[in-house]
C-alpha cells in the first residue's frame, strides 16, 4: 500500500513549465515547429485544451504525462536527461 501511495505521489509531481519547451526545443530547434497531431494526442492521453495550456507554460506537466510525451516521440525519458529542469514540488 505504502509503496503504491509512493508511486502515485511521483506520477501526479510537476515539473518546470519550461520542461516541455525545452524538451520540444531540443528535438526541433525551436518549440513552435511541432504541431500536435489527433495520433499525439491519441498516444498521449492530453486532449487539445490542456495541450494548449502546458505548451504555453500555463500548467506544468505531470511527470506521467510527460513520459506519455516522451514515449510518443520516440525519446528516452529518463531523469538524468531531465535533471536540470526537473523541479519536483508539492
């Protein structure tokens, strides 16, 4: 039970805003080049609303939405290539 709570605690925790730009910045030099197809949002689970939102840096991303990301773009999550923008708070 406690290692489940454990789980889901690290799941649900934010990262930078800037995390998601950054990301999109180092696959195509520059965030406003991707465009978010109905398969991304598909594989992702973010619907066209909330994608809106983080990608302006309006929400901050959940560290299981950001893998979801990173698995639909073919991109090895892990938290070193991360560890600068990784920002995990309460």
């Amino acid at each position: 039970m406690e290692k489940e709570a454990k789980n889901k605690e690290t799941s649900d925790a934010l990262v930078s805003r800037d995390c998601l730009r950054n990301l999109l910045d180092s696959v195509w030099g520059n965030h406003k080049y991707f465009t978010a197809t109905p398969l991304f949002y598909q594989q992702t689970g973010i619907n066209c609303r909330r994608w809106a939102k983080l990608y302006r840096g309006e929400l901050s991303i959940t560290i299981d939405e950001l893998k979801r990301v990173c698995h639909a773009l073919n991109i090895a999550f892990s938290t070193e290539t991360f560890s600068r923008q990784m920002k995990l708070f309460d």
